[in-house]
C-alpha cells in the first residue's frame, strides 16, 4: 500500500517547529509587546566623537557645511576640530595631490592648512589672470615674476593651483593654461637653482653623482615629474638585479650578504671584478642598455631619467649611472674627464695611486669594456697629457654635462633649441658666475631674442668689471641695447585693424581660421595679418618674395605652425583646411583662449586688436562647412 503523499506547507501550515510540545502540545503565545511610549533614540550630539567624526567625514558635506557643523553645538565643534579628521578630510578630498607633503604623525592644523589652500588658489588665479593683459605684446621681462617671489602663502599650495588650471579639461582656458606654464617653470627653475647651490657648498665627499645629474635634469625639465627619490628607486632596481645574478655565481660575495643601509667597500681586486662582470651582464646583456650612436646629439641622452627609460645615453650620462651602481655594490670607480669621451677609472694597484698605468679605464657607452691608457688613446684618435686621466669632481662632472646641452642648444636655431641654450646657461652660471665667455653668450642671446634688455645691460656691466679689455664687444651691445629700450618706449598702443578699412580690402582671411600651405604642406593658425608684406628687403629677398606672383603687394599672415614655428606666409599660398584640427604649438595659449573643433577663438587681447576678425571667421567657417 503505498505512503499517502506528504500536503504541502501552503496547504497545511508550517512544519512542527522544536518549539511545540510533545504529541502536538502547543505552547502558550508570547506576551504582548508594551503598549507604553517608545524610548527616543540618542541625539546626534549624545553619539561617541569617534562616531560623530565618522558620520561628518563621509558625508557629502564641504568646507562651508562642515563650518557651520562646528557652531550649532559643543559637541560638534570638539568634532570639527581644527587639528582633527573632519578637517584632514576636507583637503584631502578637495586637493588630493597635497597630501603628500604631511606625515600621517604629524600634527597639523587642518582648518588653518585649508585657508592658506584656499587663499594661495585666489592668489594664484589674480596673478595667472593678469599676466596675458601686461605681457600679451612681449616677452614676460625678468621683473614680471616679482609677485611670485615676494608670496606670502607656501608655493607648493601656489603651485598646486598652477597644476589644477594645466589640468583643466577640454579646450579651453588656453590663455590660462599658457601663463600658469610658465609661472610654474619659473617657480620650479628657482627652487631647483636653489638646491643646486645648497649642493655645490658640501664638502666634495657629500655630493652624489647621481643627484646633480638629477638637478640638470630638473632644471632643463622643471614641468615634469621628476624627483631623486624615484630615480634612486630605479637604480636600486637594477642593483638588486646585479645582486641576483652575482649571488648565481658566488652565494657569498659581501655585496650579496650585504644589508639594508649598510656602507660597503669591496678591497679584494677579483671581487671587485665579479661585481664589475655581473654589472656589465645586466646592463648590457640583461636590460639592453646601451650608447646612442644613431641619435647623439638629442638633449634626451643627458638626461639622467630619460637614460634609464629608453636605456641610452652619451658617454657621461651612462657613466654617471655604472659609478652609482657600482659604489652601492662597493666597489669605488672614479670619474675621469678624458676629452671627447668620458670614461671612468677602476683602480688596480695601490689605492690613490697616481701614476695612470695602475688603473682600467672602464667605457661605459662601450659595454662596460676596461681600456688602458693606450686603448684610451685610440679610442679618440691622440695622446693626451696624463692630466686627462686624473679624477673629476662632482662640479666638473656637472659642468660637462651642462656643457654638452650647450652645445646641442648652439647646433640649431629653434626656439626648444633657445630655450636649452638659455636653461644651460643659468645652470652654467650658477656654478661660474664670473665665466665671461658665457656671461657674453648669455647677454648675446637675450640680445638677439630681444628680450630682457634691462638685464642685458646689468650683465654687460658685469662683464666690463670683470675684464675691461671687452669694452668692444661690450660697448656695440649696450648701444644696441639702449636703442630697443628707446624704441620700445616711443611705441603708440596696440594697432587695431579692421576689415572694414579700405586699404584692407584685399584681406580673405581672420584670426582663427585653421589654414594649409599649399606649397609646404603644413597645417597652421592665423594669429595675425598685415595688408602687405611688412618684413625688410633683406627678408623679402631672402625669401625670394618677388618671385611670388603678386610679390610682397598681397597680405602676408603671421600664423603658428604644427612644428612649433612661427611663419609670416603669402596669402596665394594659404588656403581653407578642409581637416581642421588642433595646433600643438607651445604658444598657442598666447593668443587663443579656446579650440571650438573647426578654429580657434582669439582671447581677450587680440580680440582688441582685431576686433571684426571673430564674425569673419565663424562666417567663413559655416560657408566651409557647407561646402564639405
């Protein structure tokens, strides 16, 4: 017979639970619950501080909620505590990037750390702000950074405002963005040149190969990231490499075993060796590293951060390296200023020996292959006195650095190339500041840039002081000197041009419009134009203008190129492009505030000066457009 099939839960009730008693006995009902008032729940104010600042760091509360939080009661104002969480949060969620410059132990008055914040960003802005209005029509002269210097707020909070306005997003603020660059590059050269000074005044044993080439490398780059505590990271990254290989071969070398923060010497000549072989097979066999023959001349190969991205470099920059890895292994090579290529030293006899056959000379561009003095000699086709082979110091090590960034900023005449040559030479004058060749090229090169006369007058005077047998070369300068500052006096306001004048008439196109030559093929934005060709006879001559089929008699437009040049073009040589888009040159912001996709809208300043220019161009923009 078979089993009667279970009823459903739905059809029967819920299972007998453990609660009911045996053989169906069911248990008296709970009792009612009480019908008297409910307690109230705590107040806000009767809740723990750790829980009241809890609840006013995580909700959406700013600066202004918090503030007004802290008056209503005591026990919120303990809460909101000027050194407490609360206010650490606040800054952290509105300018994250500043807390790394706080210790986690540290005690710190949030609120007062806010305001200077706050105060500094307002700062920032007004002085970004007033820069296109006074320096649109020349150069930022050399008294233009007064208010930067004498800031009363810290300029790490200044410049944190300067990093929000360059990462604003979109294609806007461009004037903004243009000045807040070169304020911060200001800024940042100041501080670098200061640390450089603060390096070059310890005792000879103190200085770190390794972080000069960093502060040139900070200098030249002051908008990138860069700092000596990554780079140093970098470099213990191939050490620990070394290290690895090195212990595959001898489990007890002493730079295997050696610890964290310990100062090692290796003195044993076949130790040294095996660091020295286990080095040369990481870095060159390993990691690849190896000297720039194709690209020589390239800035990048001195640069000591861009040495260890692509892994090239030039003789002193792959040496500056190889000695830092090797002096952390222990063993101790020494610079060596060899004319033409630098080389270091490993010593093989007595240490401090000075009698030049009792050391390997180790090429660092070569693999890390040991010379001796006669393959030294080979290597750059001469002889040379045995004074070549003695030790660099860390100022002479620096100054041939800054030496070749001098000499690829003089091979081309561009304005990256300009501003290598100027960026070299503050660095060179910091170390020599009374060298008067370079004191003269520095004066040479403002002069022929045309900027900072009235500095160029106080290093001229500088240098007649130092040698009065330069009053010639001195003299033709300072006389030319003092005609630009005249002439730059007796200059009437802006120059407004208008379309609508007659003698402009033969004027097609404005500001703004994104342009193509058609000879050169090149993509540009007008920024200016002129009726006819106003350069001199030399210029139209050079530049075989007449051979033009309306010549020099036809406007000519001063445009900003792709390449980062700027060019005063023919107008039969422009025409609409039908592929409008941005131009990356590094002074667009000078001129334009905003990209709009098919052109560019000028900013406030050279509106004025070509005031119908914005309603031509938008006109000319949908006629294209309809054309497409």
């Amino acid at each position: 017979m078979a089993a009667p099939e279970r009823a459903s839960e739905a059809e029967t009730g819920p299972a007998e639970s453990e609660a009911d008693g045996p053989e169906g006995l069911v248990l008296p009902p709970p009792p009612p619950p009480p019908t008297g008032p409910r307690p109230a729940p705590p107040s806000l104010a009767e809740l723990p501080g750790e829980l009241l600042e809890l609840i006013a760091c995580c909700g959406p509360l700013n600066a202004s909620d918090v503030a007004r939080l802290a008056c209503t009661c005591r026990r919120l104002r303990e809460a909101c505590q000027p050194r407490g969480k609360v206010w650490r949060e606040q800054l952290r969620l509105r300018w994250p990037s500043l807390m790394k410059y706080y210790n986690q132990v540290d005690s710190v008055n949030w609120l007062e750390e806010y305001k200077q914040r706050h105060k500094a960003g307002l700062e920032a802005r007004r002085i970004v702000a007033s820069f296109s209005k006074r320096f649109f029509s020349d150069h930022v002269p050399c008294d233009g950074f007064t208010d930067i210097e004498t800031l009363e707020c810290p300029s790490h909070f200044f410049e944190d405002e300067l990093m929000s306005i360059l990462n604003m997003e979109g294609r806007k603020g461009l004037t903004w963005k243009y000045y807040a660059k070169k304020i911060l590059y200001f800024m940042r050269q100041q501080n670098i040149l200061k640390k450089l000074k603060v390096y070059l005044q310890r005792p000879a044993d103190e200085q770190s190969f390794l972080e000069g080439a960093v502060l040139i490398d900070q200098y030249c780059n002051p908008l990138s990231d860069i700092c000596l505590e990554s780079v140093q990271a970098q470099v213990d990254d191939i050490v620990a490499k070394v290290r690895k290989f090195l212990k595959s071969k001898n489990s007890r070398h002493p730079s295997v075993t050696q610890k964290a923060g310990e100062v090692l010497i290796v003195s044993q000549a076949e130790l040294q060796r095996q660091v020295l072989d286990a080095m040369n097979y990481v870095l060159y066999e390993q990691l690849k590293y190896k000297g720039n023959e194709v690209d020589y001349y390239n800035s990048l190969n001195s640069y000591i951060r861009q040495v260890l991205i692509h892994r090239t470099g030039i003789p002193i920059s792959l040496s500056v390296l190889y000695l830092t890895i090797a002096r952390q292994l222990g063993v101790r090579l020494e610079p060596v200023n060899f004319p033409s290529h630098f080389l270091l030293r490993w010593c093989q006899g007595t240490e401090g020996s000075t009698n030049i056959f009792d050391y390997a000379y180790i090429d660092a561009f070569g693999k890390g292959k040991q010379l001796t003095v006669k393959e030294c000699e080979y290597l750059i086709g001469h002889h040379v006195t045995e004074e070549f082979y003695g030790v660099a110091t860390a100022k002479e090590v620096l100054q041939r650095m800054v030496g070749n960034l001098l000499n690829i900023g003089k091979r081309e005449s561009t304005d990256q190339s300009y501003q290598l040559l100027r960026d070299s030479l503050d660095l060179y004058l910091a170390m020599y500041p009374d060298n008067v060749q370079h004191l003269m090229l520095q004066a040479r090169l403002y002069f022929h840039l045309g900027i900072w006369p009235e500095k160029v007058l106080d290093i001229l005077q500088h240098i007649q002081a130092l040698d009065p047998s330069q009053h010639g070369a001195v003299g033709y300068l300072v006389q030319h000197t003092l005609e630009h500052i005249e002439r730059r006096k007796e200059e009437a306001g802006p120059d407004v041009k208008l379309h609508s004048e007659e003698k402009h008439k033969d004027v097609c196109y404005s500001v703004g419009l994104i342009m193509k030559h058609k000879r050169y093929g090149y993509n540009c934005v007008i920024y200016g134009w002129d009726p006819a060709c106003m350069m001199g006879n030399e210029w139209i001559r050079n530049m075989n203008v007449h051979s033009l089929p309306h010549g020099s008699q036809q406007p000519f437009y001063n445009v900003l190129v792709e390449d980062g040049s700027c060019r005063y073009a023919a107008q039969e040589n422009l025409e609409y492009n039908m592929e409008p888009r941005e131009i990356p040159h590094p002074d667009i912001g000078r001129y334009f505030a905003e990209f709009a996709g098919t052109h560019y809208l000028a900013n406030a300043e050279l509106e004025f000066r070509y005031p119908e220019d914005l309603r031509l161009t938008l006109a000319d923009v949908q006629k294209t457009k309809k054309s497409w």
